[in-house]
C-alpha cells in the first residue's frame, strides 16, 4: 500500500509541476517591404487580462482600474527595455521614448484602457509614428505565490527529504501560465505585419514580471528590423 501511495503521490506530482511553452510566429507577405518604410515606432500600454485572479474584497472599480493600469505601464516599460537593448546601437528603426508615447496619448485623454482598444492607424497619426507595437498578455493564476511555496516545501519534504538535499532547489509548482503576443501594426492601415506569441509558465521563485521580461527580451531578438 506504501509503495502504492507514494507511487500516486509521485504522479500527481509531475502532473502538477509539469511546465509547458510554446511559440508561435506569423510575417505578412509584404511586410519585408513595409519594415523598410519604418523609421520610428512606439510601444504602446500591455493589454493585461488577468483569470483566476480575486481581488481584496475591500477594492472598488476604481482601485482595480488603478492597479491594472499601472501593472499595463510596468509591462510596457520592461518591453521597452527589452526592445532598447537589441536596438539600442541600430541605425534603422527608432523607438520612441514610452515617456513621449504616454505624455501624446494622455494629452488626447486617452485612458490605458482606452489605448488598449483604440485603432492602431489612430493612435500612429497621434504619435507621429509609422507603427506602433501593441502587446497582450493573458495571465491564468492557478494559485499564489504563498500557496506554491507551502505545496513546494512539502512535496520536496515528501521526496528528496531534509531541504539541504533538494537537488538545483527542489520542485516548484506552476502559479500562473502566461499566454503573450507582440505585434508590430502599420501606421496605415492597422494591418498586423508580424506577430509572435509565447506561452511561459511561472513558478513562486520565478514570478510573471521576470518570466514576461525573459519572453519579451526573446521577442525583442526576433523582432523583423535590420540591426
């Protein structure tokens, strides 16, 4: 019966520390000869759609908004960065500064919100753009940072035995699974030229904002500009 518990108890294990991701890429067929008309882009606000997630029970609309919007602008910051440190020496495409970008579109009294739906051709006329770069991150929490920690202590108890002897740190459960697009959308005619999507999970040790960087520093290295 022992030999059948822990046998069980392994298997459950796997299933949940098991991680996925995968990629996926698409390129217009005239997007080559659209990229060599573009001589600066912006990055707009991440759109952030967060599942699983339960908010104190004492926040309003108000302060979720808030919340949500300043986690948009964090993302937005970090694929910036990611973006200036492949094109920071290219003599091609120039990336506009996101202090520029958010100063235009808040002066049109645009909302993130509002920016997250907004026609891409609209919002490059705005910024004086030929392009803008809009990106969309699903996240779908499966349990909190606190939780995972707590199941990671047992199940590697369970296994490996005192701490000292977990092997690179043990095994962490997945928290969240984050679904992320970036696309680059002509200034003309909205019309999406290239789009990459990554999905990457995230354990306790290893929390969104730094797996979303990592995806987007990958994005950045694949993004369709002649260095």
């Amino acid at each position: 019966m022992k030999t059948i518990y822990h046998l069980s108890l392994l298997l459950i294990t796997v299933m949940l520390f098991s991680s996925c991701g995968s990629t996926l890429r698409y390129t217009a067929t005239d997007a080559p000869v659209e990229f060599k008309t573009h001589k600066t882009i912006a990055v707009l606000p991440v759109e952030l759609v967060l599942k699983g997630k339960d908010y104190p029970k004492d926040w309003d609309e108000d302060k979720i908004t808030q919340f949500e919007t300043d986690q948009s602008e964090i993302y937005q910051s970090l694929m910036y960065e990611a973006l200036l440190r492949k094109f920071r020496t290219t003599k091609g495409v120039k990336i506009q500064s996101i202090d520029n970008t958010m100063e235009i579109l808040k002066d049109k009294r645009l909302d993130v919100k509002d920016i997250w739906t907004e026609d891409e051709s609209r919002l490059a006329q705005m910024l004086g753009v030929d392009a803008v770069v809009r990106t969309k991150i699903e996240q779908v929490r499966y349990m909190s940072d606190r939780q995972a920690m707590n199941v990671s202590a047992a199940t590697n108890a369970i296994i490996w035995g005192a701490p000292a002897f977990y092997p690179y740190g043990g095994i962490s459960p997945r928290t969240a699974t984050l679904r992320t697009t970036c696309a680059i959308v002509d200034g003309k005619n909205s019309k999406v030229l290239w789009r990459m999507g990554v999905k990457r999970d995230t354990q306790w040790n290893n929390p969104p904002k730094e797996v979303a960087f990592t995806v987007f520093r990958k994005m950045a290295r694949n993004f369709p500009y002649s260095e």
